[in-house]
C-alpha cells in the first residue's frame, strides 16, 4: 500500500467548532486533484461527511485511518 503525502494536517480538537467546518473547506479547496488533507478530530465526523457528499459530490475520497474511541482521524482526497 503507498504510503499517502498529506498537503495539510488539521487538528480540529482545540478549534472553536463553529471554526471548524469552514477551515476544513477552505484548506480542501486548496488542493489540487490527488492531494490529500489528514482530520483528526475528537469525536466521528459523521456530519462533515454528509456536507462534503452535498458540497462536492463525488469530487473527493473519505477514508477513515482511526475510528477512536478518543481519536478519529480522516484522509480527504480531493478527486478532480
């Protein structure tokens, strides 16, 4: 398996959760297709998930890599 480069870690933990979502969008934003950002947040994202299905449809790759209890972290790939 390839080990994936991520162009941006973010560490959502100590982020206001208003802050949260928007950071996580600008910083996918800014990728470019086959670029990666790892999430680590403190409880499942679930509803980040749903937002990016509404937001970006089949323009980006979930992929849970540690599903806590007290750690979730998730790769996004931007697709195209």
């Amino acid at each position: 398996m390839n080990q994936q480069t991520f162009r941006a870690n973010i560490d959502v933990r100590s982020i206001r959760p208003q802050e949260r979502h928007p950071l996580i969008f600008r910083t996918f934003y800014e990728l470019e297709p086959g670029e990666a950002l790892l999430l680590t947040n403190d409880h499942d994202p679930k509803p980040l998930y749903y937002q990016f299905q509404q937001e970006q449809g089949e323009n980006f790759n979930w992929q849970y890599l540690e599903e806590g209890p007290e750690i979730w972290q998730v790769q996004i790939s931007k697709l195209r």
